[in-house]
C-alpha cells in the first residue's frame, strides 16, 4: 500500500466514522437547541430503535417495514418520554434536565437489561447490502456511503427547517425563552413534541446504522454513542445543526487520524488527546466551531 | 474621570465615535440620547465590561482603559444596569452587603476559625447594609430573595447596591424607568441626598426628563454614537437639534411633564 | 437565640454522632461498618461537589477526575514496599521504600488533587454551562485514560491492589465532619458570598469588585482537595483502584445527591448522601429478596425523578439547618 | 445449620454483566443437579446470590454481608479487578473464593491463600496459542491488537508476545482499542500499510468486541488467520461476523462444548433456560460451584478452613471445562488447554494441549 | 364587555400578591391601572394572559372564563400582552420575532403586510430587519416587543409599562401608536407608571395598592383627585 493510498484509505475511514458520529449529533443537537436539554437517553433511543428493528425482523416483517416500525417506535418512545419525565421540568435548572436524562438512561438501560438480558445480540439486518466497493486499491464500505448521503440530506433538511417555517423558527423562540413563547401563543406542547419526535426519529435512524456497522446490539449500547455526539455537538457548537455535522467530522477525524499517526504505545491515549483538543478549540471559540456568535449578554 | 477620543463599533455599527468627556469631581453629569445612542455602551466602556476599538479612559490620574472590571469598580467606580442585573437568590440585604464587601479582604483562615475580628467586620457589613436598604425603603423586603421585588423597587436595589461599594463615581442607567412622577421625585431627593452623604461623582442615564433637568449640572447629549450637545439643562432644553432627534416636537416637559 | 447556647447545641450532637460511631466501630457488623464508611465518603463527596457547583455554580461532570487521583495518590503511598518496586518501576527510586499511613496519604492526595484542579481549572473555568460541563467530563476522561495507559505508575486497567485496609469509621467521620465544618464555614464568610453573587450573576458580580475568575477558582481547589481527601479514603477502604472505578456511575451518584439535597446547601448534601446510601442498601435487600437485579436502579431513578418533579429545588433548597428552626419543632432547653 | 450455604457474588448488572450472568446460570444449574442429588454431607445445599452491580465499592459491600451469613465459601465473578474488590474481605475472615472467570495468574497471590482460581490463567492458555501458531500455523510473525483498558485482553497478549517470541517469532507492531469501541478501520489499514504482512494475526479482545473487529478485518480484505484466546468462545463471532468471515480463526478456551464430555451440560442448560450456553463463563460458573461442593464433600465439614484446606488440596476434578489439580501451593489449576479452529462460523475442535513452556505471571 | 375580573387573588408561593381585585374594560375602551411599585399591577396583567394561574377568582373574557386555559391559547381568543421587562426573543432576528408575533396565524399575506404596518409604526426597526434582537437597544427591543404583540391582530392589547425605557420622542410615538389602536377600536389595557399620560389617553382608569383596587373612575376624575395627585402625579 503506497503511503498516498494509505491516506486516503484512512480518509475515508476518517469520513465513514465521522458521518456516523455526525448523524447521532444531529438529533441530539437538535432537541439541545430547542429545550436547553442535553438528553442524554438519545443512546437509548439508539437502542430501543435497533432492538425494534430486530425484534420486528425476527417476527417475521419484510426488512423494510420493520426499519419505518422500528425507527418510529424510537420516535413515540421519545415522545413518551417528553411526556412523563421531561414535560413536568420543563423551565427548571440546566443541572436538574441534564441529571434527569440520566435518570432516564439508568432506568431504561437497567429496564433493557431485564427485559433483553444483558448480552449481546447480532444485528445482521442490513447485511444484504454488500459490505465493501473497491475504488482502485481504496475500500469504501456501502452503509458508510448510505450513511454520508443520509446525514448530509438530513442536515440540509433540518436547517432549512429551522430557518424557514414557522414550526422551526417557533422552536428556536421556544429554546431562547420560554415566558415569551408563551406570551405570544407559541403552543409550547405541540413544539416541543414535534422537536423531540423529529430527534428521537433521527435516534432510531442513527440506531440503525450504528448498529448495521457494529454488526451488534446489547442493552448499554447507546452509552458511547451519547458521549460522543455530546462531544461533537459541543466541538461544532452546541444547538447549531451544521455544527452538530461538523462536529461529528471533527471527532471522527480526530480519532482515526490519532490511530493512524501515532505511534502504537500512544494510541491508547486517544481519547485523551481527543478531550485536549476540544478544549482547545473552546478556548479559541468557547461557543464552539459554528455556535452562536458569541452573542455578548446585553447589560 | 477623563475620557480620550474613545470609539467602539459593532459589526460595522458605530456605537461611539470618538467621544470625550472631562468630569470634575463632586459633579452629576447627565446623558441623554435617542434609543440606540450609545449611551449604555459608554457605561459598559468606562466599567470595563467591553473594551474600545480606540481611544483612553482616565480615573484621577490612572489609565484604566484594559482595567478588569473588578479592578475598576475597586478603584471606585459602581455602575448600576439598564437591565435589571440582581443576585436572584440572594436576599436583598445580602446583594447589598456583596457591594459592601468590596473594601474587605478577609482572609480564608479567620472565616475558618470564625475569629473575633471575622465576627465584628460581619457585624459591620450588615449594619451599614441594613442602614442603606432603608435610605432606599426596602427594609422591609431585607430578607425576602431580590428576585421577588417589584420591578420599581429591583431598580431601587441596583442603586443601593452600587452605592454599597463606596463609589467615588456612581453611575446609573435609566433609575427612574418603571418608577411614577411621585417616585421619580422622592428619588431626585434620595439623589440629592446621598450626594452630599457619599460625595458623589455622577453620571446619570435617563430619558425622564423630570429627573435630569433639576439634577444635573452638565448634559451630554449622543446621537448615533456621536457627541451632539454638551451644556447645561437650560442651554439643552432650547437646542434645536437635540428637541429635533430627542426631546420632540412638542416638547412634553411643558405639556405634560411636571 | 444565644450563640453559647447554639455552640453547646452543637457540641452536643458531635458528641452523640461520635458515640454512634464508637458504638458502630465496637460493636456493629462488618457490612454495616462498611456501609457506614461508604456513607462518610458520600457524604464529603457531595458536600465538596455542593461547594463547586451548587454554591459556586460550575457546571461539573469531573469531579470524580479529583477523586480518582486522590486514590491513586493514597494507592501509591501505602502500597507495601515490595510490590511498589515489583509495580511501579515508573516511579523514582526513592519512592519505592516509602510507606505512608493514612494521614499524611490523605492530606498529600488532596493537596496533589487540588493543585491538579488549580492548572486546570485556569484552563476550563472560563468556560460555562454545557461548554463547562462536556470540558470538566473530558477532564475525567483524560484523568481515566491516563490511568489506563500510564503503565508504570499506575498499572494500567488492572489497577493496584493489596493496599492496606487503613480507613476505618473514625477515619471518614472525622473527615465528613471537618469537610462539613469547612465548608459550612466558607459559606457564611464573604467568600461564600462572593461565589453565590458570581453564581447569580457574574457580570454584576464583577461590577461590584469581586475578581469572579479567581472566585470560581478559588472554589474549584478546595472542592477538589476534599474530594481528593474522599478519594484517598476509599482507595484504602475497598483496598483496590482502577480506572474504572473513578467514571460515570459514581459521577452521577453525587451529583443526584447533591441535587435532590438542594444546590447551594450544605445541609442538604448531608442529609441527601446519607438517605441516599440507606435507600440504595435497602433497594438492594428488595432486589435480592425477589432476585430481580437492575430493578434497584430503576426504583432509585424513579424515586429521582419523582423528586426532581415535585420538589425541583431539593430537599433543602439553599437552606440550612439551624438550630433556631428545630426549636421552633422540639422544645430543646 | 440445616443447610450448606455458598455465596455467589456477580455483576449481574451494568458492564459485566454479559460474563456475570452467564455464569450464574452454569451455577444455579450446579446447584440443581447436586440438590437433586441429595445435596451434600446430606444437606440441602443453598446459595446465597448479591449481584455487585460491576462496580468496586457494591462488590466490597456485598461481600461483607453474605460473609455475615456464615457462607462456607464463595464464588463468581469473571474479571480480575472485580475479584480484588470482593476478595479481601473473604481473605480477612480466612473464608475461600473461587474466582470462577478471573484468569489473571498472579491474582491469587495478590489476595492471599483463600482465593483459587477456577480456569487456567492467562499464562497458559496464551502460551498454548504461541506454540500453536508457532509450530502448527507455522507462523513466524504476527501483528497484535488489544484492548488496553481491559486486564484480561492486556495481560493476555503480553504472555502471548512473550511466549512467541521466545519460540523465536517476531513481532511486527501493536495497536490498541478501548473497550466498546465500534470501529477498528483506523487499526486494521495501518496493518495493511505494513511492508511485509504478518503470518497471524493475535487479536485479544472480549467476548463483545470480538465479532466486529473479526467482520471489519475481513471486511478490509485481509485474510491472514486470526488466533486468540477464551474471550473469543461464544457463538456471537460466528453471528456477528458472518459465516463467511468467521474463517481462518484460532483460539484457545477451556472446553470444546459441543464435545463429548460437556454434551449433557449444553443439554440440561438448555432445558434450564430456554437457550444454550452465552459463552465459556456458563461452564466455567458451574464447574466452579461443584469445585466448591466437592470440597465441601473431602473436608467432610461445612466450615470455611477445613473447606479451605479441602480445596487447596483438590487432585483431579472432573469438570466440564477440563480436571483441575491445585499443585502444592499453587492456587492456579494445571489444566489443559482447548484449541478451536473456526471455519466457516463453525466451531472445530482441534486439539487439547499443554503448553511446554508457560511466562512466569 | 370583553374583559371582567372578579376577586382575583394571587400568590407567590406563600406571598400574596393580590387581595381579591376585581375590574372590568368594555369593548373598545382604554383603560389603565396605576399604582406604585410592587403594588401589583404587573401581577394582574399577568395572571390576565395566563402566565400566572389565580388562587381565588374569575376571569371572563368575551363572557366565558379563562382561567384554566393555557396561555397559547388565550392568545388565540385575542388577548395579547406585551411584557414588563420586553422579553423579546434575544437570539432571532427583528424580522423573525415579528412572525413569531403572529404565529397562531395562518394568513401569510395579511402577516407580511402586518409586518409593514408595524415597521411603518417603529421605522427605527425598518435597517435592524436581519439583527438578532439581544443587540438592539433597550429602546430598541422594546418597539420590537410592542410591534411583536400587534402582530396577532389582538382584540385585547395589554400593555406593561411601554414607555419603559424609551427617549421622549418615542413616548410620544407609543403613545400616538396607541391612540391610533384606539381609534381602530382596538381594546386596550394599559399599565404605566407615567400615569399622567396614562391618564390622558385612556377613558378610564383603577388605582391599585399593595394588591387591591383602591380607587377608580374615569380618567378625568382620577386626574384631578387630589389623593391620586399627590401619590401618583407628583408636584
Ligand atoms: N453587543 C452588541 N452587538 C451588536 N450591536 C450592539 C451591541 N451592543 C450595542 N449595540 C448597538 O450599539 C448601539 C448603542 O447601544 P446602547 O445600548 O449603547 O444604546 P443606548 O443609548 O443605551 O440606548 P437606550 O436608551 O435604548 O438604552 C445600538 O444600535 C445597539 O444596537
Ligand atoms: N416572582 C415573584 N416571587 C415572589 N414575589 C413576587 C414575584 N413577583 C412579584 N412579587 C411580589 O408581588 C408584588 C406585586 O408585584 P408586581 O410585579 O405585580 O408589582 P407592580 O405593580 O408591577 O410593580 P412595578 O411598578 O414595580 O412593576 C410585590 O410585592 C412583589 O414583591
Ligand atoms: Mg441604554
Ligand atoms: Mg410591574
């Protein structure tokens, strides 16, 4: 392998790991633009998603509907919880949401256990899809192109969204104050469950192919998944759509190219290299790579 | 206090264009001005809270233009804000013993030990600020949470607040916003006052012009971030350009001012 | 009411808390003594955390970061001779004969735990809200890679073990008591004002002279030397660290506490890590009896959230306990 | 007492819950089958269950209060820092602890003279892999990847390394993972960057990682046969990855368990529970139980010290996962060690061995 | 009559803020409520639109009861209050909190010709279309949070101290924009501490104090009462 194809190879891996990162980012950044709510059961969306998925297929459903069935189960499943345990707080203090949706995560992992068991389950379901394509001596796996594709489509989609209809401008009213949503006939409700369906739906999709890639499923699956794309969507600035993207590369880049750079004996402080280089970029830009400008507090 | 040709923009928007001041001591110093002026931004300036593109800001005969703002309000400078900027869950008598505090440097060690000299100097702080609520008529609230005050009486907070620090200059933004003529008047008196009391230097902000007229000595008047007038009340009130841009046509304070 | 009289109060319920103690230490039961341990240790963990981020207001998922180097400071220095040099073959020469007791591993384990959160805290204290929060998380992730990798000081994931099992119940309750103390103290001080003024809002805050940078780290350093103290505690409780000891569970195990105990209170803190660590032992005892495991942390997640509902402000909200309110409950002479 | 009474402390919830469980299972079957034979010493034999919840500080609190009900011995948990949060309480009380998955070699010196270890550590079985691959793969080089935030898949492929290298194979690089990483992409196109690929690969991973990073190396074209140890031994390789690249693949565990030997334990687990053995920890949870019984059995006593004594003098149990010996003084069992080819997602037993030369732990 | 309070009683938490208030505004009418600060007025409007729920008492609107309605969609009956405070939405832009104004709407042209309506009533706003509300001037943000309640179209317009803040001339424009409203037969409740322009513009007027109503009357009564002079008017 010449080094030029060794770097594109890791390009590309870089690409593939970023999309998927980028694509957990979105829905979370997006309900975090609308709530000031980091929810952190976005990965256990991810996993009732793909147990969804899995358990449709397995009773029998044609792969494709069991995908829509399973993706909105994730969609309701998020409604649900708006519902019961976010609803009730809603305008209280930043600490007491984010700990609750780690209540949430505690429950439903603890509840995925009993309920699955703790192991680990194949998840073989989009396995039809050939894995790989060479291009010259490049390996460009299929999910992965489908997963850029489908993260770019939904980035170009929600921003529009947000920016141009009324239910997206609402939403970004709801997220700076909510007293005055209220006082200017915003219907709170109807706002708030549409952003958390639209993120959860984004869960069971990134649920999908986090777990296609995988090859796997288990009941703690959605941790890592979270930590990630709440690290990527503070890179990219936290509530910004494009940024929650660009977020995602970042990290992916990051990752891969720390693997593929470093010598072996410091691979294991990935992670750690990770963290040193997203302080850096809050240091330069505390809001993140595309927050909002940082807009002074008018006093 | 003495302020050199200082200017500030915003994204292409001017919000002070070279602008001057000399202020002597013991002086109350009025700034009037269209919405957008630019007046709070030559607060947020002179108390450090946002630096200027160019130009220098002296208090007595220190340079204090790149000065931290707790440096600044050290040095004797307290501001309060246009919008309303209280420590919510604090009480009210002890947002104002946090102004107090400004002149202390008690150490770590004698709140650990809880030593006699710590006893008496919080003896002291709530003393004087129990002495300031009730110049400001809020004793009675001292121990409610600042967040549960009436908008008129938050303002009234603000001002005590600042006052807490000792200042040798006090400014204030817009006090009398949200208070009725009565009230403005009882607190043209409370300034008055407390002038004497504290020997205070002032810059005042206000839009009401029953309060700047009989209280200043001197008026500023900006427009578009820019020095358009200076004089006194008199010379002010009869400015064509400044009844034009500010006061307006018909001039209210005769017709409905007080 | 008197404050001789107040001091005499209080005096007297030390006295009775340290007879429980002596009486827990003498007589009780291995399980309960170490329960009673764990709960100590709870208790300086929240109570530290509380000054940081309850009083203080930063954000913080990275407390437990200070713990762990507490213990693997501690681990380090009561770790038997032999196995320090067999080990830890990073370490300078000199240090492999050393040996320490508790206290001074205590106190060097908070100090290094501290002086870690003053570089750092230049660092990340001028970030806020969720910028804060996803940098201190990183802080603890650093703080676990490091233990993972860095072989020769720390052993990597198998951890070090065999460390004598100093901590005791008179240990941890006189460290909960001072912690306690301490804290209650900066609170009332202005200091303590300082941080809730900065907390409320920084930018007034500053308009009034406080330096709200140095404030905030003023506060970080010591929450991080009382929680490095906790950490050192517990290394030579459970007599074995490792990396994964010191991450998220524990993590939001305090921050719950401090939470459901009321930001801002130190009473809270107390009263909440004590119920806390009750509850979890006897949902533990329910889950045993119809052999259902998970189902105490779903109860306790339940019991969280139905807490955060109704009572969003905690249990004490940010008030304290004092003596002239129990009067007005109990006739005390 | 009217009954013997055994502590089985496990992480049923939370990260290890994927061995833990398992484990219970085999040891509840255990139980079963010595009830309904009758018990022990003529009791009724009955366990006494905490799940540690996998985390340090519940297993050092639980395990003081099943000791405060007058257990003859303990045993459970599959990972070797979880075993030195719960074992030394049972040290101080001279009470014995059969760490059933834990294969760290030096573990039982670490703790004291009341912990056994139920499989063959680390040492051997890694050993075994290196002659193996050495000699019957004839595999000169090899190219490794680790977990490094796991003891088990660290410790693993340094004995490996070192036993290699020893019988004079070289070794081309390292990489690394974390635990619960998802792709390996970044690891596996550094290898095929390498001037010279290496004859295996040794991959020492968990049960839960295993299948994945086996698909993305296939995936990435690479072919090379891949060698590892127990962690690889559960059914989800083969599922995870595929028949098709679930080829060409080596590992060293404790049991064949479709041999003969252990036909009736995959038999009557499956009756038990509706399913087969999750992986190697079922039989390895079961065999540590009846370890326990049998010492009750020799010592002829429910006490801890004489159970104690019994089991450090153990000579030839029958296990499904093989015969242990405990030699004099030594608390780690000699015990042979399987070796496993995969072919196709199938499991082909190869061979039983014992490694010539085993790495001091 | 549009709008009828009976017996309102309202708490924070333990504290009451209002002692059982009862008033009305027939259709068309434009009336204010004064009173010194923290007497309770803010309190009032805001229960009025929902924010806040009452303890004790009854709300009408247009005869039927509100008081268990959530604010959004009292706002759709046409009552809408611009806040104390502004409360504008600091992190859209001017353009973006008009519409926000006009949510519950669904004719686009109409909306966008309200928007030129309301910027031909503040032109200040006219330039500052795309600027994120946070940055404009106090004065500023509160002609945006005045044009932002005109924009539902409201049959009630309650309005919390409006001139708060604003230069001279632009009290007048409020004032005159409210004169206008009035003159389309517009509704409105108005709160202002500048009570003698208060007065003036409005046919009726209440004098609230420490939460009860104290006095009431028509505006030119009010004016020349001589306790209401003293404690409100100033000399
Ligand atoms: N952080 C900022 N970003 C962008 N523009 C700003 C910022 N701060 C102030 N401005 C602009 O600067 C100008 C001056 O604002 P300033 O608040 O000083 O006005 P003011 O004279 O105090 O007005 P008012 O009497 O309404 O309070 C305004 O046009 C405002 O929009
Ligand atoms: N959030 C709150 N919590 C507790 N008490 C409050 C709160 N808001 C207002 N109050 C109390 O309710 C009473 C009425 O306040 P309100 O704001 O209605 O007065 P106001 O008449 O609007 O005064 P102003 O002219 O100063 O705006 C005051 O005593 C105030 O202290
Ligand atoms: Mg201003
Ligand atoms: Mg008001």
């Amino acid at each position: 392998m010449s080094s030029t194809a060794y770097f594109f190879q890791q390009f590309i891996n870089a690409l593939s790991l970023g999309s998927i990162y980028a694509l957990v980012t979105i829905g979370l950044a997006m309900v975090f633009s609308i709530l000031r709510l980091i929810n952190f059961a976005h990965g256990d969306l991810m996993m009732i998603g793909s147990y969804a998925i899995l358990m449709l297929f397995n009773a029998g459903l044609p792969v494709w509907t069991a995908i829509l069935a399973g993706v909105a189960i994730s969609g309701i499943t998020g409604i649900i919880m708006e519902r019961l345990c976010y609803r009730p707080l809603r305008g209280s203090a930043e600490m007491n949401t984010l700990l609750t949706s780690f209540a949430v995560v505690v429950l439903l992992e603890n509840g995925a256990v009993l309920f699955f068991g703790p192991n680990t389950q194949p998840f073989g379901i989009l396995n039809f899809i050939q894995p790989t394509l060479a291009v010259g001596s490049l390996l460009i796996s299929k999910i992965d192109a489908i997963t850029v594709v489908l993260t770019l489509a939904i980035l170009i989609l929600t921003a529009l969204f947000i920016k141009k209809t009324t239910l997206g401008i609402s939403m970004r009213a709801v997220a700076d104050d909510l007293t005055a949503s209220q006082l200017v006939g915003i219907p709170l409700n109807r706002v708030i469950v549409s952003a958390f369906f639209i993120g959860s739906l984004f869960a069971g999709l990134a649920g999908l192919l986090w777990s296609a890639r995988a090859g796997k499923i288990f009941p703690l699956m959605g941790f890592i998944p979270v930590v990630k794309a709440f690290v990527a969507a503070v890179i990219g600035g936290f509530g910004s759509i494009p940024g929650a993207v660009i977020g995602g590369y970042v990290l992916g880049f990051a990752e891969v190219f720390f693997v593929a750079l470093l010598p072996p004996d410091f691979q294991g402080y990935r992670d750690a290299f990770v963290f040193v280089l997203l302080i850096i970029i809050l240091l330069v830009r505390p809001q993140g790579i595309l927050g909002a400008k940082a807009m002074e507090r008018r006093i | 206090m003495n302020i050199n040709a200082i200017s500030i923009s915003f994204g292409g928007v001017k919000a002070l264009d070279d602008y001057h001041l000399n202020l002597a001591p013991s002086r109350i110093l009025g700034v009037i001005g269209p919405n957008g002026a630019g007046k709070t931004t030559l607060f947020n300036l002179i108390t450090g809270f946002i630096r200027p593109d160019s130009g220098h800001i002296y208090f007595g005969d220190e340079e204090i233009t790149h000065w931290e703002p707790h440096r600044i309000a050290r040095k004797g400078i307290s501001r309060s804000f246009q919008n309303i900027c209280l420590f919510n869950r604090l009480s009210v008598i002890d947002n104002v013993i946090v102004g107090c505090q400004i002149r202390q440097h008690p150490s770590l060690l004698s709140a650990l030990f809880k030593t006699p000299g710590f006893k008496r100097n919080e003896k002291k702080l709530r003393d004087s600020a129990r002495r300031l609520l009730s110049v400001f008529g809020l004793e009675k609230q001292s121990d409610q949470r600042a967040m549960s005050l009436s908008y008129g009486d938050q303002r009234r907070l603000e001002i005590a607040r600042a006052l807490a620090a000792r200042p040798k200059l006090l400014m204030i933004d817009e006090p009398a916003a949200g208070m009725n003529p009565r009230e403005t008047e009882d607190l043209l008196a409370l300034i008055l006052k407390l002038r004497i009391e504290f020997d205070l230097t002032i810059i005042l902000i206000e839009h009401n012009m029953n309060l700047v007229m009989p209280l200043c000595e001197t008026i500023q008047v900006l427009n578009y971030g820019r020095l358009v007038a200076e004089g006194t009340p008199a010379e002010i009130q009869q400015n064509p350009e400044v009844i034009d841009a500010y006061l307006g046509d018909e001039n209210d304070i005769a017709s409905h001012g007080s | 009411m008197h404050s001789g009289r107040q001091a005499g109060y209080t005096f007297m319920a030390l006295g009775l808390f340290f007879l429980g103690i002596y009486l827990l230490s003498a007589y009780g039961n291995h399980y309960y003594q170490r329960v009673g341990n764990l709960m100590m240790i709870y208790v300086i963990l929240t109570v530290s955390l509380n000054l940081s981020s309850g009083i203080m207001g930063i954000s913080s998922l990275g407390q437990i970061g200070f713990m762990a180097i507490g213990a693997y400071v501690a681990a380090i220095l009561t770790l038997p001779p032999g196995l320090k040099e067999r080990w830890l073959t990073g370490l300078p020469h000199w240090m492999h004969s050393i040996q320490t007791g508790l206290l001074p591993a205590m106190l060097l384990a908070g100090l290094l735990a501290a002086v870690v959160a003053f570089l750092v805290g230049i660092v990340i204290l001028r970030l806020q809200g969720v910028f804060a929060a996803v940098a201190t998380l990183g802080f603890l992730i650093i703080v676990k890679v490091i233990a993972e990798n860095w072989m020769t000081v720390t052993r990597g994931g198998r951890g070090l073990s065999a460390l004598p099992a100093y901590t005791n119940l008179w240990w941890t309750s006189t460290a909960a008591v001072v912690t306690i103390y301490a804290v209650w103290r900066i609170l009332k001080s202005p200091h303590g004002r300082s941080m809730i003024a900065v907390r409320e809002h920084d930018l007034a805050a500053q308009s009034v002279g406080i330096n709200a940078p140095k404030i905030r780290l003023l506060a970080f350093v010591i929450s991080a030397f009382f929680t490095g103290i906790a950490g050192a505690l517990w290394a030579n409780l459970i007599g074995v660290v490792s990396p994964g000891s010191f991450y998220l569970w524990l993590t939001l195990l305090i921050i719950i506490m401090m939470v459901v105990g009321g930001m801002g209170s130190v009473t809270g803190s107390v009263i909440s890590a004590v119920g806390f660590t009750i509850l979890l032992e006897l949902l533990r005892g329910f889950e045993n009896k119809i052999a259902m495991y998970g189902i105490s942390y779903i109860i306790f997640a339940v019991v969280f959230l139905l807490m955060i509902i109704f009572r969003p402000e905690g249990i004490m909200g940010d008030r304290e306990f004092s003596w002239r309110n129990v009067r007005r409950i109990i006739p005390l002479p | 007492a009217d009954t013997v009474k055994i502590g089985v402390i496990e992480n049923l919830t939370g990260s290890m819950a994927s061995l833990d469980q398992p484990s219970l299972n085999g040891v509840k079957l255990a139980l079963k089958e010595i009830n309904d034979a009758g018990g022990v010493l003529g009791k009724k034999v009955e366990i006494i269950v905490r799940d540690g919840k996998s985390d340090p500080a519940t297993l050092a609190t639980v395990v003081e209060e099943i000791l405060g009900k007058g257990v003859s011995a303990l045993t459970g948990l599959s990972d070797t820092t979880m075993v030195l949060a719960a074992a030394p309480a049972a040290q101080r009380m001279g009470v014995s602890f059969v760490s059933s998955g834990a294969t760290s070699p030096s573990l039982p010196d670490e703790v004291g003279d009341c912990l056994f270890l139920e499989p063959f550590g680390d040492n051997v079985q890694a050993a075994a892999a290196a002659e193996y691959a050495y000699n019957d793969l004839g595999a000169k080089s090899v190219w490794v990847l680790y977990d490094k935030a796991m003891d088990y898949t660290y410790l693993l492929q340094r004995y490996f390394c070192d036993r290699f290298g020893g019988l004079g194979g070289a070794i081309i690089s390292k990489a690394t993972y974390q635990t619960g990483d998802t792709d390996f992409r970044a690891q596996i196109t550094s290898l095929k960057s390498k001037k010279t690929l290496p004859d295996i690969l040794f991959i020492s991973s968990g049960p839960d990682e295993i299948g994945t990073i086996v698909k993305q190396v296939r995936d990435m074209g690479i072919k090379i046969p891949i060698v590892g140890g127990d962690g690889y031994d559960t059914p989800l390789l083969a599922k995870v990855a595929g028949p098709a690249a679930a080829t060409d693949i080596y590992f060293t565990t404790h049991v064949a368990l479709d041999s003969k030997g252990t036909k009736a334990f995959v038999e009557n687990y499956n009756k038990m529970f509706g399913h087969p053995p999750e992986n190697g920890f079922a039989a390895l949870g079961y065999d540590a139980f009846k370890l326990i019984v049998n010492a009750v059995k020799n010592a002829n006593s429910a006490d801890p010290k004489a159970v104690k004594t019994a089991l450090a003098a153990t000579q030839g149990f029958k296990g499904v996962t093989g015969t242990i010996n405990y030699p004099k003084g030594i608390r780690v069992p000699q015990k042979s060690v399987t070796i496993i080819k995969v072919d196709g997602g199938k499991f082909i037993f190869e061979k039983e061995v014992m490694p010539s030369e085993i790495p001091a732990p | 009559m549009i709008l009828q309070v009976t017996d309102l009683e309202v708490f924070y938490g333990n504290i009451q803020a209002l002692h059982g208030i009862s008033f009305n505004v027939e259709e068309g009418e434009t009336v204010t409520i004064i009173g010194s600060n923290g007497a309770g007025k803010s309190t009032t409007l805001l229960t009025i639109a929902g924010l806040l729920k009452p303890g004790k008492g009854e709300i009408k609107y247009l005869g039927t009861s509100t008081k268990t309605l959530p604010a959004d969609r009292i706002v759709r009956r046409g009552i809408s209050l611009c806040p104390e405070g502004r409360r504008i939405f600091s992190s859209l832009t001017v353009y973006e909190n008009l519409i926000m104004g006009a949510v519950q709407r669904r004719d686009r042209k109409k909306i966008r010709a309200d928007v030129k309506w309301v910027l031909s009533l503040f032109p200040d706003l006219n330039s500052r279309l795309d600027q994120a509300g946070g940055t404009l001037s106090g004065g500023q943000q509160q002609m945006l949070a005045i044009g932002r309640s005109l924009m539902s179209r409201p049959k009630l317009l309650i309005l919390d101290e409006p001139s708060l803040g604003l230069a001279p001339v632009l009290v007048n424009q409020i004032f005159n924009v409210i004169a206008t409203l009035k003159n389309d037969g517009t509704t409105v409740l108005l709160v202002e501490q500048n009570a003698r322009r208060a007065l003036e513009i409005a046919d009726r007027g209440y004098v609230i104090e420490t939460g009860r109503i104290t006095m009431e009357g028509s505006s030119t009564f009010l004016k020349s009462n001589d306790q209401v002079k003293s404690a409100y008017l100033g000399g």
